[in-house]
C-alpha cells in the first residue's frame, strides 16, 4: 500500500507548491501512513502559527539609518561622498540604483499580488452557497439561486430544501432537507462547519485534517474523500464512509472509519466501535450494545461482547482492533483471542504487549491490517476520478479565458 515515505516533501506540499500528481500521490501515502501523517500535522501546527504571527512595523530608526546610508552612498547629503565601502559595491549603487529600484519593486509587487490572490482565494471568510431545492436560509435571509455563507452564520433548510456549499476550492458539502450548519472557520489550515441537526454529504480532495464538522457528540475529521453525516434531534450522529478515510474524536477517543464503515457517536460518551456495515445484523446489534446501554450488571455486556466476537468476519478486526481499548482484563484476552486467530499478530507483536495496550505493538497491528479495511483499489479510482475532474475544470477555465 505505502510506497516511499513522503516527509521530504511535506513542507513543500503543505504549502501548495508540489505539481497534481505527486500531490495526490502524497495524500494518499499520507491516509495510509501514521508516521508521515505526524509529520505532516507538525509541519501544519508550524505553518498555522507562522499564520497568526502580527505584522510589526519596523522601527523609525531603521529607516533613519537606512535612509542615512543611502545618501550617503549616493552623496544626497551635500558633501562629499565618503566612501566607506568596498568600491564594487559602491559603482553598483551609483549607476543602477534607479533601475534596480524599479525592477525590485515590480518584482516585490508580482510576488505580493500572487500570495494575496492565493490567499483570498483560499482563505476568504465565507463560503458559496447554491441552491439545489426550495428556499434554505442562510441566517434570516431567504436564498435566491446563490448566496454566501459567511463565518458564524447558519444556514438552514426546511423540508423540501436542499443547498450545496463549495469548501473553498477543497470540496463541496450538499445539505440534505431539515438540516442547520454554521460555519466556524475557514482558513487555508482548518475548514471547519458545525452541524447542529440533519443531514450532510462531504465530498473533498485536500490533504487530510484540514476539513472539520464539528456535531453534538463528536468531531469528524477527513482524511480524504467521502462521507455523510446525520444529526438527530437528541445530539447523536451516524456516520458513513463511502470513500477514503474519516476520523471521529471527542476528547482522547477516536474512531478512524474506513470507506464500507460506519460509526455512531452519543452525547456524552463520543464516539462508539467503528463497523463494516455488510457485518451481520447481530453482530451490529451487539456493538450498540457493548458501546452505549448503560451496564446494569444482568451479564448483557458480557453477552454482547460474546456474539461480537463470534460474529466477526476477517475484516471486522476493524471493530475488534479498536475494541481492545475500550475493554479491560478478561474481556480484553477474548478479544486479542478472536483477532489472533482470525490474522495472527505480525512479527514483534506480543500478547502481553498487546494486552498493556502498547502504542507502537497496536499500530504495527493495524499497519498490517489496514490494508484488508481499506478498498484500496476503490480510494484510488475515485482519485482518479477526482484529479481528472479538477483537471477537467482547469482546463475549461483556461479555454474560456
Ligand atoms: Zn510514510
């Protein structure tokens, strides 16, 4: 699944300067690779900060100083001119001074306007908004065909109205009836939409982490591609992965969701047990059990656990592999049992390390797994499709220009 590792060219990458093909090629190795991945979210945090950083003005001295130095290269000052430097440097200024000044500055300009065209476009505070059905609201205003969705505001659908919001230029969110989002942030780091209530369906092509839905009972976050995501009344979500990867997290519980899985989230407890959702009906109904009834000590929970791991399929070691830290003692051995027997632990991936939860033992388990989770050939079709879609609108720009 990994080829090389990519941490050479993340800082490039992070900043947009890597051509189409390897920057795909580097999202994908990034899904699949926790170490890249780490890396990649440091170079992140570093590009965020350097973000946040105020503009000082320089010091008047300085420009005293500067303004000093110069006159005196030039003799402006009225007296002679005191040649305090090495002659080459001292020709060059004199004679070129104006025509260097000129061309630096164009140059300065043509810098200056392509970072800020890149970054209003990237980071502009609010989003398009186009109307598919009905009239959806964004704030008190009811849309026409298109409307702009700006940072704080909600945007709402009734019954018989649905929206498509475009995500910068990393994706689009199409807005489902009876549905309330809000968008929180929208920076060239963190793209971030509330949803309070409804329905969403998020299709997007960034590099992961950088697009966030924050619900009631938890945090998606996408690792890239697709997924829906459904809010009840009650504050508890469904999620359902159809293409790439998806992360859930509220606090320290986290639920990395394959394409073919599903995850429930409740108030209160977060995240449950990521599923396959062709696992059989019982197994399904087990997890819920196990994950969010309350233990009311009748041995239900026991019994839960018991049809999990009698139900589950070679490729349910998602569920079983994400399990192992949310039981303990006994139950946890069952648990290590049932996925031995159904993919025996790779090379230095102990019982007794496993069963202490050892970080480094578990994601080396996983690693070797993921490969079964993932419909690897699927993620890369829809990348694929994805890269030559985006080409194709290029392209079409640049013909219409
Ligand atoms: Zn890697």
């Amino acid at each position: 699944m990994f080829s090389k590792h990519v941490t050479k060219q993340l800082s490039a990458y992070c900043h947009g300067e890597v051509a189409a093909d390897e920057s795909r090629m580097i999202a994908e190795h990034l899904i699949g690779c926790n170490r890249c991945r780490e890396q990649y979210e440091e170079i992140k945090l570093g590009v965020k900060f350097a973000e946040q950083l105020p503009q000082l003005s320089a010091p008047d001295s300085m420009w005293l100083e500067l303004q000093a130095r110069l006159d005196l290269e030039t003799g402006q000052n009225g007296h002679a001119s005191v040649d305090v430097r090495p002659k080459r440097s001292r020709f060059s200024f004199k004679g070129w001074q104006p025509a260097f000044a000129g061309v630096a500055a164009g140059l300065l300009l043509a810098v200056a306007f392509g970072a800020w065209s890149f970054y209003v476009r990237e980071s502009r505070p609010f989003w398009d908004v186009v109307r598919l059905n009905g009239s959806p609201r964004i704030g008190s205003w009811r849309m026409d065909q298109t409307g702009r969705l700006a940072v704080g505001q909600w945007l709402e659908t009734d019954g018989s109205s649905r929206a498509k919001i475009d995500v910068g230029s990393i994706g689009h969110v199409e807005i489902d009836p009876n549905t309330r989002v809000r968008l929180i942030e929208t920076k060239l780091t963190e793209h971030r939409l509330e949803l309070a209530r409804g329905k969403m369906s998020a299709k997007i092509w960034a590099p992961p982490r950088l697009f966030f839905v924050d619900t009631p009972s938890g945090v998606a976050a996408d690792l890239g591609c697709a997924y829906t995501l459904e809010v009840d009344d009650a504050g508890a979500s469904l999620l359902h992965v159809t293409n790439g990867w998806v992360a859930l997290q509220l606090k320290d519980r986290e639920s990395m969701v394959p394409a073919g899985a599903a995850c429930a989230t409740r108030p209160g407890i977060g995240p449950g047990t990521p599923y396959f959702e062709d696992a059989t009906s019982n197994f399904r109904a087990a997890l819920a059990e196990l994950d969010f009834n309350p233990d009311d000590g009748s041995g239900s929970k026991a019994r839960a656990l018991e049809t999990v791991l009698h139900e589950a399929r070679f490729r349910d070691t998602l569920t079983l592999w994400h399990l192992l830290y949310r039981v303990e003692g006994k139950e946890r051995e069952l648990v290590f049992e049932r996925m031995s027997a159904l993919s025996p632990p790779p090379r230095d991936v102990t019982r007794e390390g496993v069963l202490r939860l050892d970080d480094k033992m578990l994601h080396l388990w996983k690693g070797y797994l993921e490969n079964s989770w993932s419909n690897d050939s699927g993620l890369k079709k829809t990348w694929i499709k994805i890269w030559t879609g985006t080409l194709g609108k290029v392209q079409g720009l640049e013909e219409k220009k």
